[in-house]
C-alpha cells in the first residue's frame, strides 16, 4: 500500500502563510533540517506532530491529505502530455514540485491551457469573454464543489433548522414537507403531466406542480428544494457570494448545486444519515430504503458527511453515462480524475453497464500504489414517452481501501489479491500488457514489429 506523504500539503501551507521553514519549526518543538526533511517525504509523521501541524495551520487533518496537490499534479500531467503542444516530456519529479511548492504558479499553467483549448476548439471564432471566465459554467461550477470537498457547515445548519421547523418522524417526512409548503408558504403541490419540466414554480398565484413521471422519491426531493428555495435563500446567496462566480451561468448552477444540497440535508439530516450509513455498513440500497431516497440520493448525500469532529468516510463520487462522458462528480477521497479524455474502460464504473441494476464491487490500483475501493450501479430515468431510449447513467463511490472493513462490500474480499490495475485514462497510462488500451501513452516511445502479433494493442519501450 502507497504510504500517504504530506510534505507537498505541510510546505504548501508554509508558504501560504509566509513562514520560513525555521519559523515554522519553532512553532512546533522540531528543528529545521526535521521539518524539511518532512516536506520532501523522508520522514515519516507522528499522530502527535499531525495534530500540531493542524492547529498551527488552523485547518482540518484532511487539509494535510495531499488530496489538493494530488489533483493538481494530474491536471498538470494531463496538461503537458497534450501532443498539439509539442512539450518534451515532463517528468513527474518536476511536476510533483510545480504542485507542491508553487501551486498557484501551478493554476496559472492550468488557466492558461484551459483558455488555449477554448480557443483551439471555437471553430465559430467567437472571442473569448474578458477577465476570469476561461472555464466553462459546468467545469466551474464543478471545481467549486470540488474544492470544498463538497461540504457546506453553513447549509447544513440551515438544513437542520428546516427539519426542525417541519418536524414529523422521518417516515413522514414527504408528508410533513408537502405541510410546510402549505400551510407556511401557502404553497399547493398538483401532481400532473408537465411535458419535459420535472418541477415549475409560479408565485402569483403560488403553486407548486410537478411532473407525474417523478417517481415518489424524486417528488420528495423537488419538494425539498422548493422548500430550500423559500427558506435557505440567504444561506446559499452568501455561500454563492464568496465564490465569486465568473459569469452568470455559472453562479446559476453553483446556485442550483446548492439548493439541491440543502434538499438533500433535509431529506437525510446529518447525523441521522451518518449513524444510519454506519450502522448498515454503507450498504446504499437499504439507506436509501431507510431514508425513503433513491440510490443516487443516497451516494451524493454520501459524499456530503464531512463535519469537523463527526466526518463520515471521505469518498470520491462519479455519475457517467455509456458514452463515458461525466456528468457529476466530487472527490473528498483525492481520487484523481482526468478533466479531458474518457477513462479507464477498466474502470468498475464503465463495467458496470454490463450489469444493470446490480452493484458491481472492485478494488482499484492506480500505477502510483494507491487503491481504492470502489462499487458502482446503473440508474434509470422513465423515457417521456413510448420509443424513447430511457436515460441510463452509472452511479459510482469509492473510498480509500484503508477504510474498506466499514463496508458491506469489502465482505470476503481478498483486497490485496482482488486489486485491478487500472489508469487515469488510456493517454496517461503506464501499463504494459493491457487488453483495453485504446491509445498508445503519450510519454512512451511505440516498439512496432511486423515480426509479432500481440493481444496488447500497442506496444511501447519502458521510459528511460
């Protein structure tokens, strides 16, 4: 197993705050040839030395995760291994370094290719918008749930306040919702045929519909988010402030993405929903059976349970469609995702369509040793009407294999003997010998032979 390294985070936050490594080391009762040897990963940490760099730093022990910096050196690998820039090869050792000790310099670069792609791509000419606005609304909005590992303290205090005011055991909890709207806002909830629109709000007269294709689980979320709507406005206008979207579209999903979070922290209240979660061993169908939520409510929620002092397991959520394109995603795990290109076919998460309806289990490698366990099932949306493909997307988790014995899952895995290699994407992949590759790595010389056939469909020299 890959042993966590932290001196890319500890000389992260050193530098953040502008104190010199002596400084630093005073602080914390070591001497300085100790701490940098820390931050170049020769020694290892004491739980002690641990809990004193967190409150030197005033952060959170997952801050020190090297999750960050691990993000950060896949975008700039991704990044340098474009062949239409024509780079010479990057190593890693540079790249680690470029991450760990100037990461803004770091955002810069990746600023930089960002814009140059949007460029590369805008066939129609259109001159890109001034200012900050190099990502597109979705990817923004994407990164700022990203980068705070998708936990808002300040939504789910809201959340609590809401469940408070509705009141109703947790079985009832639809019912007393519906109530709320009622006889709060005045609000009347119709269940009808809407063509297309899940949800429609109209104030005057207030009147909430929605869509009688909802199943009763996604009826209970759209009500929840109405009732976020009315009540958590200010909470997520201030959340939404702070982040300082760059355009309209983006604060609007950022906007959205929220509101939906504090749906979620109604329908499955925090700390109800960790000891539930901890209880049945992470097993998401009888959560979300508990909760009376679907199994992709479930997951996100999941993914939410970060609080200081009662944090639940950090893991990596995805949700992909058969064509491989990712439609939502969050890491609170560090698993780290490749922004362009598809991913690994090996990957549990494309395997699973194979499957349907079936939680598929895998423990995944990276090249780097860091394994991951990993389940993921498909979900299916109603089609709007008879001869419409139904809209079908893989929902996947995952979690460090350190915390795989608090799973259902794990149960009768060999987690050393059952690990399946797998890479970033096919493009960023060091392995030899693999069936599914469908390009050749970027950072490898190709060994062509007519005199061979090999069931590897490229061949390619070690790097030297």
């Amino acid at each position: 197993m890959a042993r966590i390294q932290i001196g890319r985070s500890v000389r992260r936050l050193r530098n953040e705050r502008r104190l010199s490594q002596q400084a630093l080391a005073t602080r914390l009762g070591i001497s300085a040839s100790y701490l940098n040897l820390i931050e170049h990963d020769q020694r290892a940490v004491s739980g002690t030395l641990l809990i004193k760099l967190a409150e030197t730093f005033h952060v959170d022990l997952a801050a020190l995760s090297g999750s960050q910096e691990r993000r950060l050196e896949v975008a700039l690998r991704e990044t340098f291994s474009d062949p239409l820039l024509g780079a010479e090869v990057v190593p890693e050792a540079e790249i680690a370094a470029l991450a760990g000790s100037a990461p803004n310099a770091a955002r810069a670069v990746l600023a930089l290719y960002r814009a140059w792609r949007v460029a590369r791509e805008d066939a129609g000419g259109i001159a890109l918008p001034s200012g900050r606005r190099i990502l597109l609304p979705n990817e923004e909005a994407r990164d700022f749930f990203d980068d705070r590992a998708n936990h808002f303290p300040s939504l789910e205090t809201a959340a609590e306040a809401i469940v408070a005011a509705c009141g109703g055991v947790l079985a009832e909890r639809s019912r007393a919702i519906a109530d709320r709207l009622r006889q709060t806002h005045g609000l009347a909830v119709s269940i009808q045929p809407l063509d297309g629109i899940r949800r429609l709000f109209e104030p005057d007269p207030p009147r909430l519909a929605l869509d009688e294709s909802l199943p009763r689980e996604s009826r209970a979320f759209q009500m929840a988010f109405q009732l976020a709507l009315l009540e958590a406005h200010d909470t997520v206008e201030q959340v939404l402030s702070e982040a300082a979207p760059s355009s309209p579209e983006a604060a609007m999903l950022i906007r959205i993405g929220l509101l939906n979070y504090v749906a979620g922290a109604i329908l499955m209240p925090y700390d109800a929903y960790l000891a539930a979660a901890q209880a049945l061993r992470h097993d998401i169908e009888a959560v979300a059976a508990r909760f009376g939520v679907s199994f992709e409510q479930a997951c996100h929620r999941l993914s939410t349970l970060q609080r200081t002092g009662s944090r639940g397991v950090p893991f990596f959520f995805v949700r992909v469609d058969p064509a491989g394109n990712v439609s939502k995603r969050f890491s609170a795990a560090g698993f780290p995702f490749a922004r362009y290109g598809g991913s690994c076919p090996r990957w549990v998460v494309h395997t699973a369509f194979a499957q349907p309806g079936t939680i598929q289990v895998q423990v995944a490698e990276l090249p780097d040793g860091a394994a991951y366990l990993c389940f993921a099932r498909t979900v299916v949306r109603p089609a709007a009407h008879w001869g419409e493909p139904r809209p079908v997307h893989v929902v996947a988790m995952g979690c460090s294999i350190a915390d795989a014995p608090a799973f259902v899952y794990a149960d009768g895995l060999d987690l050393e003997r059952a690990r399946v290699g797998i890479g970033l994407s096919c493009r960023l992949c060091d392995r030899a010998g693999c069936r599914s590759r469908a390009f050749p790595p970027l950072e490898h010389r190709l060994a062509l032979t007519p005199l061979t056939s090999s069931a590897t469909p490229y061949q390619f020299e070690a790097r030297r």
